[in-house]
C-alpha cells in the first residue's frame, strides 16, 4: 500500500471517528437539554402550586382576621364573616391537594398542617358565635377570645413557615 493510499484511509477512519464522536457528544447534550428542561417544567409547577397555596391562604387569613375582629367588637356581621372565612378555608382543599400531587412530601405535609391549624381557627370561631348567639346550648363547650386570636397567631405562623420552606426548596 502506498503512502497516499494510507493517508486516504487513515483521513477516512478520522473522519468516522469524528462523526461517531459528535453523534455521541450530540446525544448526550439532548438527554442533558430534556433534563434540564424538565426539572425546569418540575420545579415551575411545584412553585405555581405553593403559590396558589399562599395566595389563598393570605385570603382566608385576611376574612379570619375580620371574623375575629367583628366577633370581639360584638358586631352582627361576625356570623356572616365567619361563613366567608370558613368558605375561604373549605377552598384550600383543592391548592393544598395539589402542593400533596406536586410534592415532595415534606412541602405536603407543611401545607397539611397549615391548612388543619386554619381549619380549627374557622370551626373555633362558627362555635364561639353560635355559642355567644345561643345556637347551641347545654354543651360544655366554651371558646374564648385569647383562643381566638391565639389560633389567628398561629395560622399566621404556619403560613409563614410553609412560604419559608417552599422558598427553600425552590432554592435548593
């Protein structure tokens, strides 16, 4: 074999060389860009769904907040307030369900604990009205206003920390 004949084959095994190595690097960048994009798609709908979360979570907190502050000036509008607020609260099933679908599981269980603390400040205040109306009498139960504002507290707190630790999950 002459030297041009090597030369031309040896051009030709560097070539496909070359062209297998590109395919490859090429591949491998396409599973790193669908990756990457999915993670992108993943974390934007685990955010979307903390934050429809938050949102109406601050909703119901400002309609608890009025509730209470009717329910301790001895307004009317208390009753009426309290049903706006604990239908503020029944809505948070449908966001908080989706933070549980979206994961993970410790943002789920967050969420669970903030949504259960909001729902015994709502069921706290529809018994402490209906008890200062006279709906239900010859019960031992009794509710009063630092109970009240302790579960407004504490609601607060919950959504805070829940806001706190999606912000870190969506950092990390």
């Amino acid at each position: 074999m002459d030297q041009g004949m090597a030369g031309l084959i040896g051009a030709a095994v560097g070539g496909l060389i070359g062209v297998v190595g590109t395919l490859g690097a090429a591949r491998l960048t396409g599973r790193d860009q669908k990756r990457n994009q999915h993670e992108y798609w993943r974390r934007q709908q685990r955010r979307d769904a903390y934050s429809q979360l938050v949102s109406q979570t601050s909703e119901a907190l400002r309609f608890g907040s009025n509730a209470l502050d009717a329910y301790e000036g001895r307004e009317p509008s208390s009753g009426e307030l309290a049903e706006g607020f604990s239908e503020a609260v029944r809505k948070l099933n449908a966001a908080e369900t989706l933070v549980a679908l979206e994961g993970p599981e410790e943002a789920a269980a967050e969420a669970a604990e903030m949504v259960t603390e909001l729902y015994t400040w709502a069921n706290s205040m529809f018994l402490g009205i209906g008890l200062r109306e006279g709906r239900f009498t010859g019960a031992d139960w009794s509710v009063s206003l630092p109970e009240l504002m302790h579960h407004r507290e504490t609601s607060h707190e919950a959504l805070a920390t829940f806001t706190a630790f999606c912000r870190r999950l969506l950092d990390s």
